[in-house]
C-alpha cells in the first residue's frame, strides 16, 4: 500500500475564505464604486506617522530586518510595562498562533475551543494534527463558559478564546473569565486572542488579560485591525519567557519584516489616529447598529468594528451577499464559520456606512417578499 504524502487529517481541511478584494469586484461587476466591508479593517487607514516609517525603510530594504525587533519591542514595552523577553512578534497574530501551534501542538493533543469562533484557529489546530474539542455557544451567541469550564480537563493541551470574539463581536467578562480560569490546569495553555482589544478596552466588564499574568496564558494582539496596516502584517503576543523563548526557536528569523516593524513603531507613536479611528468606529457602530435593528435584523450587539446578524437561511446569506456585490457592498457570509444563516458587516467611514444603508434599501424589497425576516 502506497504511503501517503498527504497527511490524512488535512483531507477534510479547507481553505481560509478572505473578504473580497476591491478590485475583484470592481472587475467583475463594472463598478466605479465599492465599499469593502468584509475583513474588519481600519477605514481610516494608516497612520501617517507609519506611513513615514515605512516609507523611509524602504530604503533599507536591501537589508535584513533586525531579528530582535529592538524598536519595537520598546514601544511595546513602554506602553505594557513587560520586558522584552515576555513578548514574541509574528506575521500577524495569526502568524504567532501559526508558532504555537508548532511549538505546543503534537498530533492527537487535545484542543478546546468553541463551536463558530475564529476560523484561523480551527485550521491551524486541525492542521497541527490536534483533536479539535469545541463546546456549542449560548443562545445569545455567546461563548458558554459553564460549558468550557466543564468540558477543559487533564487532557486539554490548549484552550483557545478569541475575546471579543470573531464572527460574532461578543466578549466574556472578567467575572466569566475569573471563573473559566478556577477549572483550567497550570499545565493548559491558554490563548486569549484579543485581536480587537483596542475597541473593547473602554468595555466596563472586559477583562484585560496584561491585568492577569498568569503563566499559562499566551495573549495576542494585532496592528491590522485598529491600527490600519493589516496589508503589512504584524502582530504580537506576552507570554512567559519559558513560552516566548520556546516560541522563538519555531519562527522564522526574520519576521516580522523591516517594514512591518518600522511601521508597528510609527502607529504606537500616533495616538491620536487611534482615537480618531475608536471615535469613527463608535458613531458609525451605533448608526448601523439602529439601522439594522429598525429593518428587524436583530443584530448581535458588539464591541469590535463589524456586527454581526442573522438572515435565517443559507438560501438568505447568499441573495443578501451576492446582491450586496451587485450594489458595490461587499460584506462577510459566514459559512466558513459554519453560520450559514448569518453574514458580518465591518464598520467603515461615514460614506461606505451610507453606501451600504442605501444598497440594502434598494435590495430590501424583494429581500423581503423571498425570505421575510428569522424568528
């Protein structure tokens, strides 16, 4: 019998789905107009201090980056009060979750989660060969912690927690999080995927894990969603220096590239832009949040940039996504996620927030008359 060269556990494996680019649907559908609003980004772009940074490497790019992060790791350090042995950096934290999985994961490790949270993490988990464990969600589409709390045990290598969490833009409260930490043993990594922190960390209840340090806990974070340079990827994750020290002798070398790094460097250093990004991102939330609920949505109050709502049907996500293209809107279906009867909408700046108010007015009235609105 042949030896397969393909291991058996990526058979059933697929792809991850990105939003649509811009160009592609400018191309396809002939459009002068299009409003992405599908991948979470920051539409005010990047700072123009990280815009300086990175234009100014470019003429080192002859160069290796430095394979320390020097630069950056200060501003990290400066603003978290950690020390640089406590910080690891990826090609997003995608890219740091991607070293873990091999520093950490051996094939049949047992792997908690929930059910319909960040793809990303699913892929990676299954590709590492691990036994993927994920518990069902609340009613209210949030991470049931009960249930997790039940479910970690001896055997789990790994408990993963996207917080707030993606697709949906829920988040589990410092008193749910206090009380998940009592069940998990020492010798379970925990992964706090806080890639939307920045819009959360005014949240009353949410619950900063740099307030925590435990040592079996990995928290990641992101410069591609509030800080607009996801295009350059760079992420970055504290930990303990055992975990960290380990996580170095699996990354590659030189990542995060010298762009990326100069440009992580210049968008810590523009405060403002991040204010301005937090402030657009809570007006046009609350804006689209009414105008979703007035159309009778429902829509999962959030605490990130996009909301997530139910359409009620597969045969729903996809007439409302395809002719949402057809408007020059393009926003998230999430079957990948296996919500199939849902679809995510980013929040954007004023005009492409108006832009998708006015293509759902237009495509609402046969909307209607085909599938009405989910229970």
């Amino acid at each position: 019998m042949q030896k397969r060269l393909i291991p058996e556990h990526l058979d059933k494996l697929q792809v991850y789905q990105a939003g649509k680019p811009i160009e592609e649907v400018t191309r396809e559908k002939g459009l002068t107009k299009v409003s992405k609003l599908a991948s979470n980004e920051n539409p005010l772009g990047p700072s123009p201090f990280a815009i300086r940074e990175m234009t100014n490497a470019l003429w080192d790019s002859h160069r290796y980056p430095d394979m320390h992060a020097t630069a950056l790791k200060t501003k990290l350090c400066e603003l978290y009060n950690v020390e640089k042995e406590n910080i690891v950096l990826g090609n997003g934290s995608e890219g740091i979750m991607g070293y873990i999985a091999r520093a950490f994961i051996q094939t049949g490790d047992e792997v908690l989660t929930s059910e319909k949270t960040f793809i990303g993490f699913h892929i990676l988990a299954t590709a590492a060969g691990a036994k993927l464990v994920t518990v069902p969600r609340t009613k209210e589409m949030k991470y049931d912690i009960k249930a997790l709390a039940a479910a970690v045990n001896e055997n789990t290598k790994v408990l993963y927690i996207a917080n707030p969490d993606n697709p949906t833009g829920t988040y589990i409260t410092e008193e749910e999080f206090d009380y998940l930490m009592q069940y998990v043993p020492k010798h379970t990594i925990v992964i706090l995927d806080e890639a939307y922190f920045e819009f959360a960390q005014s949240t009353i209840d949410y619950p900063d894990s740099m307030k925590y340090r435990y040592d079996n806990v990995i928290t990641l974070r992101t410069f591609s969603k509030a800080y607009g340079i996801g295009g350059i990827r760079v992420g970055y994750g504290f930990a303990h220096k055992d975990f960290v020290q380990a996580l170095h002798k699996v990354k590659l070398p030189f990542e995060p590239s010298l762009i990326a790094q100069k440009g992580a460097v210049g968008a810590l250093s523009d405060y403002p832009h991040l204010e301005r990004t937090i402030r657009n991102n809570t007006k046009r939330y609350y804006e689209t949040l009414k105008f979703l609920d007035k159309k009778g949505f429902k829509p999962i109050q959030s605490v990130t940039n996009f909301i997530c709502f139910k359409t009620g049907s597969t045969e729903a996500s996809d007439y409302l996504f395809e002719n949402l293209l057809d408007e020059g809107v393009i926003i998230r279906p999430l079957k990948s996620n296996k919500m199939p009867d849902w679809v995510r909408v980013s929040i954007g700046k004023k005009e492409e927030m108006v832009h998708f108010f006015e293509a759902m007015e237009n495509i609402l009235p046969e909307y209607d008359k085909k599938f009405g609105r989910p229970e």
